[in-house]
C-alpha cells in the first residue's frame, strides 16, 4: 500500500519515532531516520531495521533546533531517496519546572524543537508534494496539545502551536491530495517520559516512586501507559489510502484524558 513511498521521521532514533520508522519500513517505505548524531548505535539501529523489513533505510543527522541542519537534512533525503512522500514530525524535548523557575534557553531549546522544526520541514517538503498530488504529513502533538498541566509552560505552549500549525497546512493543501494530521499520545513509556521523573517529583514536592501513579497515570483513566506500538499503527493509518479524508484532525490517543 505504501511500497516506494519515501518517508522522514525526525527524531527516530528511540520511543516514538523509532516505533513509526519501522512500522513505515514494514509497509514498504523507504525511511530515512534522523538523530542529532550519527554513531555506532544509529548505524546498527539503521541495518537491524533494514535487515527487519527490508527496506531502503538511511539516517541523516540533524540537531532538529537547528534550521540549517535542518535544510540541510531535507535536501539530503530528498537527494538520496527521492521527492518526500511522507513527513513524520516527531522530534521533542520536554523540561519540567515552574514558569518562575524557567530558564529561557530551556523555552528556546522546547520551542525551537518541537514547534519551529515543524515549520521547516513543512515548507522544505510542500513543493514537491503539491506538484506531485500526494503527501502525508504527520505531527506528533500530545495530549498537551489539547489540555495543560502544570510545570510545563514550553511544551504545552509548543503543543498547542503544533495543533494551530496543522490547521492551516491541511487548509492550504486540502485540494492538492496532501493531508496534515496531529496525533496527541497521552503518556507513553519512552526516554522522555523516564528522563522527567526526576523534575517532576521535585516539582510536585512528592517522592520519585509516587511520581507513575499520582502525577504521569493520574490524568489517563485506563492507567495505562498508551504504547509505541499503538501511536505507529495510528501513523501507518493516517499515511494510508483510508486516511485520505482525515485533514487538519487532532487525534487523540491517550486511554480518555481528554474526555473529562
Ligand atoms: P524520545 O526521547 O524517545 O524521542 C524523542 C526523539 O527526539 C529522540 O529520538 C531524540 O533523540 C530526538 N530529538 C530530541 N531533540 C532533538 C534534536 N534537537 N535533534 C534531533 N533529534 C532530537 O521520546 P518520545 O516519547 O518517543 O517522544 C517522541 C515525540 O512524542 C515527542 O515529540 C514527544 O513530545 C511526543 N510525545 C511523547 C509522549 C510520551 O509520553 N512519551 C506523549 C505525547 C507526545
């Protein structure tokens, strides 16, 4: 169904965006996966998952705060594999701490990665996709992209922007067979979420261990954590030809959070 096409998943080398790499590569895709450095483990994640599903996979390295890198990544893909058919915006940071207490350079980095990057790409991919009739453009939001919590000022912030991003691209590409989608995880069990245990005990004055239950669960009525897994095969939909009617959507997936 997607055999050939060529897909970008920024921020792939772990979680997320590692999971929708290679559910992308499993439906015929040629993936190009992207860190900000390349090493002996992104190699040997590059030729599992190509070995895995046989596939083209190849990685660009990029610092996605960084709009050269950026540019120079996108052109890179495009060289390499061909026009992109599918852009998966995943790449993101979070920092925990209240707005008092919030360094700048941390509301810089959150924003200039999980918000500006999606505007870069978007523009660096649109062209070809209009003059070829199809494309599919995928932002990882997050449940912060529709409701707040406290302590994470830049985040929620960049979230919501990422929503307002993907309005007004599935807008200006509604007649062109290009569709914009964001897909709002509640919590999922990866790096980023292990990595603000920490911050988010110290914030919420209460112990590390209490910090899955009464802090990360708490909101997710299934108290369950959502899986890689669950947020691919939402991405592998979206790309699909069924997905062809869903534009400009807000989708959540987070066990009911958003439904209280
Ligand atoms: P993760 O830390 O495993 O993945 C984030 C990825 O982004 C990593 O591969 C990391 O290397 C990459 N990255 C970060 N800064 C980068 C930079 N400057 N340049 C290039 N790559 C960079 O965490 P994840 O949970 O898989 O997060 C993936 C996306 O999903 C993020 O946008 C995150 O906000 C979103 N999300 C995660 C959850 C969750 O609970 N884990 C929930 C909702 C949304």
């Amino acid at each position: 169904m997607l055999s050939g096409k060529v897909a970008v998943v920024t921020g792939s080398t772990s979680g997320i965006g590692l999971g929708i790499a290679r559910a992308l590569a499993m439906q015929g895709c040629r993936v190009v996966l992207n860190g900000r450095r390349q090493t002996e483990e992104t190699e040997s994640l590059r030729a599992e998952m190509a070995a895995a599903t046989g596939s083209e996979v190849i990685f660009h390295r990029a610092d996605m705060s960084k709009v050269s890198d950026i540019e120079t990544m996108m052109a890179g893909a495009s060289r390499d594999l061909g026009p992109v058919d599918i852009l998966v915006n995943n790449a993101g940071v979070q920092h925990v701490s209240p707005i008092e207490e919030f360094s700048t350079a941390a509301w810089d980095l959150v924003l200039a990665t999980n918000l500006t990057s999606v505007f870069h790409c978007t523009k660096a991919v649109l062209p070809a996709m209009k003059q070829r009739g199809w494309g599919r453009i995928i932002n990882i939001a997050s449940a912060h992209a529709l409701v707040a919590s406290p302590f994470k000022s830049a985040y929620v912030a960049a979230k919501h922007g990422m929503v307002g991003l993907t309005k007004v691209t599935a807008l200006e590409t509604a007649e062109k067979g290009i569709t914009c989608n964001a897909i709002c995880p509640g919590y999922v069990w990866t790096p980023l979420v292990e990595k603000q245990i920490e911050d988010q005990a110290r914030s919420h004055g209460i112990p590390a261990e209490r910090v899955v239950r009464e802090v990360l669960l708490a909101p997710q009525p299934t108290r369950e954590f959502v899986t890689v897994e669950e947020c691919a095969a939402l991405a592998v939909f979206l790309a699909s030809d069924a997905g062809k009617s869903i534009t400009g959507a807000a989708i959540p997936i987070e066990g009911g959070w958003t439904a209280r």
